[in-house]
C-alpha cells in the first residue's frame, strides 16, 4: 500500500471517528423540539398542570418551537403522550395535525379547545379526556412522576384526512404511516399523596 494511500485512509478514519464523537457536530443540522416552559429532566410547571380529576393546574399548553425540519416536509403533527399513565395504553394529552409546513412554533396556550390559537388549518382531534385540546398531567396521586412526551412529526403529506373525533391512536397510526421525522421532549410531574 503506498504511503499516500495509507495517510489518505488514516485521515478518513479520524475525520469520521471525530464526527462520530463530536456531540456539536452531531447535534447541528438535527431536527429539534424545544419549549421555554418545560425544564429539562425537571418538574412541569403549574400552568401546564390540567385543571380537574383532583389537580388545580391552569391547564396551558406549553409554547413549543422546532427548527432543522426536513427539507421535503408538508405539514406537522404535534402529539403528547403519558405512556406511564396506569391504564395499560397510557394517555394521550394533545392531538394536533395538519399544522402547515411553514410554522415552526406555537405560542403558549396554543392548545385551548376552541383552536383560536392554533395555525389556520390545523385540527385538535380527541385526547383520553374525552375532548379537543390540550389536557395537562394529572398523574395518580402518589404515583413517581410521569413522563410527558411532546412529539412534533414532520409529515409527507399536506393534509391528514381523519374525522376530527380520530382517537389519539388512530392519529397516531396515520402519522406514523406518513412521518419522515420527528423530534420529541420530555417533561416529568408527579403529586405527593
């Protein structure tokens, strides 16, 4: 072998050890969810906390923001899940599709029922709650605290076609059957008993 070849094969192989290594290099380009109001690894805050089943939280969805999307996206779907949540399919909080591709946000308290602050097109399906919109923790009381997973798909299509009553399985199953990438965070509650 000569001696161009084999320094030409070692400086590959660093490059490539170093790209694999290098948390900046990996993480830039990745795309991302990102909310002011969920603390990492911490407690969710009161505002997000639902209002009934025993908790006393104002019920706020949180504002969110992604970047780094797919360059052949056509739309997002946004849904948060409980998968620690004692009913064996855990519990769906926030069902929202058909946000166009252009938005990269929500303001706080996107998720009110009525979608007065949602993108013009987006739909609210039905959470666990048995309505539309966003439905904050209310974890058991005594229960270590649950994970809430805020997932944002960046989708194919333009448009999902569900009935605007779609379970948040059903959602999930045709965004999933369409999603070329997604991005999620975590937020944790629990309540002392």
């Amino acid at each position: 072998m000569s001696c161009s070849r084999i320094i030409s094969t070692i400086v590959f192989s660093t490059l490539l050890i170093a790209c694999l290594v290098s948390p900046a290099f990996s993480e830039q380009g990745k795309f991302t969810l990102s909310s002011p109001d969920i603390p990492k690894k911490g407690q969710m805050k009161d505002a997000q906390v639902f209002s009934g089943f025993g908790c006393s939280g104002q019920n706020i969805s949180p504002a969110l923001a992604w970047k780094n999307l797919p360059p052949e996206t056509k739309s997002f779907a946004l849904m948060v899940h409980d998968p620690d949540a004692p009913t064996g399919s855990g519990w769906w909080h926030w069902v929202v599709y058909n946000i166009p591709a252009k938005v990269s946000s929500l303001p706080p308290d996107a998720g009110k029922a009525d979608g007065s602050l949602l993108p013009q097109g987006a739909v609210q399906s039905n959470t666990d709650f048995g309505s539309q919109g966003y439905g904050g923790p209310c974890p058991p009381k005594g229960d270590k605290p649950h994970r809430y997973v805020f997932t944002i798909f960046a989708l194919k299509v333009e448009k999902l076609q569900l009935p605007p009553n779609a379970s948040g399985a059903m959602v999930g199953f045709v965004v999933r059957q369409n999603a070329i990438g997604k991005a999620s965070l975590t937020g944790y509650y629990g309540r002392a008993k």
